[in-house]
C-alpha cells in the first residue's frame, strides 16, 4: 500500500484533526533532546483516548509500518526519534490526571500528564511522587515509566519501577492490556506490566499509569557534608540511614485468628471486628479477640 493510500485510510479512521501530515506535523516532533538527527515520520497521530491509540496501532500493524511512542520528547537516548516511513504517536493529549486516593495513596493518570503535573496533585492531595528530574515540566509519566526514570529521589524512593502500582498498555496489534490492580500485594500470575517499564515503546503503548505515592516528609534538611575518605562516607551514610528507620515500624496483620489480633495492634486500636478466618483445620480452635 502506498504512503498516501495509509495515510488517507488513517485519517479516515481517527480523523484529519488526530492524525497530521506534511508541513502540519512540528519540526519538534521529529527529533528529542538526544540531537539524534531529526526524522519527518509519515504520520503524526495525536489520540485522545486508549481506543484511539489502539485504532491507529491496528491499523499500523496490519500494514506494517513502523510506529514510535513519542512523550515529551526529553529523552537522552534518542529513542523518541520517529523512523524513516513510520508513524509518530504522541500522547501529549491524554493527560487527565484521573483519579487520587490520598487514603491509600495511589494515583491514576493518562499516561501524557506531565511529572510536575503528577507532582502538583500529589502535594494538593497531601502526599508526595517519588520520582523527580530537571526535565519534569516537559517529560511524561508515559515516557517517565518507558525509561524507568531515575532521577534525583532514587536512593529515597527508588526508580520509576516501584513508583508503578499498574498500567494500562496498548499492544501492537491494538490489544488493550488493562493492568490496573491498585495492590502492592498482587501475585496472582505473571506481573506483566514490568516488561514494559523501561522497554522505551518496544513493545507497546503506556496509555494509563496507577502510581505510589508517599507522605509528605514532615521536615527536610540538606546538608553538605566532606568526608576524608569513600569508606567513612559509605560508613556516615548506614548510620544515617539507620537513624531514620523506625525502630517498630507498623506491620500488616496476618490471616492467623491467633496472631492477627496481636499484629495488628501496633497499627490500630483494638477493633470490634470479627477475626477474618473464624477456624480451619490449621488453626482448629476458635478465635477470639478478646
Ligand atoms: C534536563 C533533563 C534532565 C534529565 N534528568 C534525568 C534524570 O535525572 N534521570 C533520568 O532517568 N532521565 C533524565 N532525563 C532524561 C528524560 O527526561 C527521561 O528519560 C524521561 O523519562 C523521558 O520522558 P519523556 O516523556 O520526555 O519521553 P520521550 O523522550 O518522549 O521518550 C523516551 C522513550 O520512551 C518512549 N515512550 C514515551 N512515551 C511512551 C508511552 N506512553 N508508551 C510507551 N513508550 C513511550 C519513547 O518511544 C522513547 O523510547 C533528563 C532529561 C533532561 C532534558
């Protein structure tokens, strides 16, 4: 099929509005901060929901053209750059920052919002996003999670990995994989979402993204501190970091009846709840929280 026949087909499908060519397409969205050489793909697909994305996904596969998951366009390693006879698709319209839980704090973004956006809900919500970077007003957490993102948080918080609860991520050949499972304790199968943390689009698009977040630090301090040698440095930091542990920090109750009562005590008052496993040929004797 020739590029013009594609491209109308594409068009056809999302609409001239999500999908521009030629001289509508910015010569920004032909290369990223990598000053890799820039490239005008075929196509510059604008979607604004995950059926969009997949639509053009399907459409790409079914006539092979290559296609490139653009986000802010910020990355280092030119991954970004769309390719000779492809198509670019940005997700710089879906970004709705869509839902906050401050209770069990964990929020659900389109993958386009920015990290500061991310940032600025999370601080309005009283919480914290572990990620941070110089490129956080223009970077997206869709791009974000494809890099595994570093940052200057990672030895508190770690990299962009344990920021991701869930994602949703369009395949290839436009399948949706919904991975939005909002639970830390989650071993139901393979943990398919990790494959696409850090695969830079290889193998799909991020259109949504559940993340961790942490409590607002009470207080902060910076410090610059010399040491006389790596050894004393590396010595300073464990004792720094065993400082700041608690010393009995708060532990998850257990299905025990006999132990679930005693284990969740440091966490809340007595509750006048029922044990959730009442016997079982385990624990034969019956439980009671009294
Ligand atoms: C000033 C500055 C400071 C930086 N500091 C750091 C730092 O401290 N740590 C660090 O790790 N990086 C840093 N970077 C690099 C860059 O910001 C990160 O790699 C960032 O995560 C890229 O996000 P982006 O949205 O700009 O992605 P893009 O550059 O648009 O894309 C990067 C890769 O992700 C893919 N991608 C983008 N969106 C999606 C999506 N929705 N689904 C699937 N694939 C997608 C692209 O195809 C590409 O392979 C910095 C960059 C700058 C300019």
């Amino acid at each position: 099929m020739s590029q013009e026949q594609f491209v109308k087909d594409l068009q056809q499908a999302l609409g001239a509005e999500v999908v521009l060519v030629g001289d509508a397409v910015e010569a920004r969205y032909h290369t990223d901060w990598s000053g890799t050489p820039p490239v005008a793909p075929w196509a510059l697909v604008r979607p604004r929901s995950t059926e969009e994305v997949s639509t053009a996904l399907r459409l790409c596969h079914a006539h092979r053209v290559p296609v490139v998951p653009q986000g802010g366009l910020t990355g280092l390693a030119g991954g970004a750059v769309p390719v000779e006879g492809g198509v670019a698709i940005s997700l710089e319209r879906m970004h709705a920052i869509e839902d906050i839980n401050a209770r069990s704090a964990v929020m659900q973004v389109q993958a386009g919002a920015t990290l500061q956006a991310v940032q600025e809900a999370a601080v309005e919500a009283g919480l914290v996003f572990g990620v941070d970077l110089g490129a956080r007003g223009s970077c997206q957490i869709g791009g974000n999670v494809a890099t595994n993102a570093g940052g200057n948080g990672v030895l508190q918080h770690g990299m962009m990995r344990e920021q991701v609860l869930g994602l949703e991520v369009v395949l290839a050949d436009g399948t949706v994989l919904p991975m939005l499972r909002p639970m830390i304790k989650n071993n139901t199968g393979y943990d398919l979402k990790q494959f696409f943390i850090g695969a830079e689009g290889t193998l799909g698009v991020i259109t949504r993204v559940l993340l961790r977040l942490r409590p607002m630090p009470q207080a902060k301090a910076t410090a610059l501190v010399a040491m006389p040698s790596f050894d004393q440095a590396l010595a300073k930091t464990k004792t720094w970091r065993r400082s700041t542990t608690p010393k009995n920090p708060p532990r998850c109750s257990s299905p025990c009846p006999s132990s679930w009562h005693k284990a969740a005590s440091p966490c809340m008052p007595a509750p006048k709840l029922a044990p959730p496993v009442k016997s079982s040929p385990r624990w034969p004797k019956k439980a009671s929280l009294t």
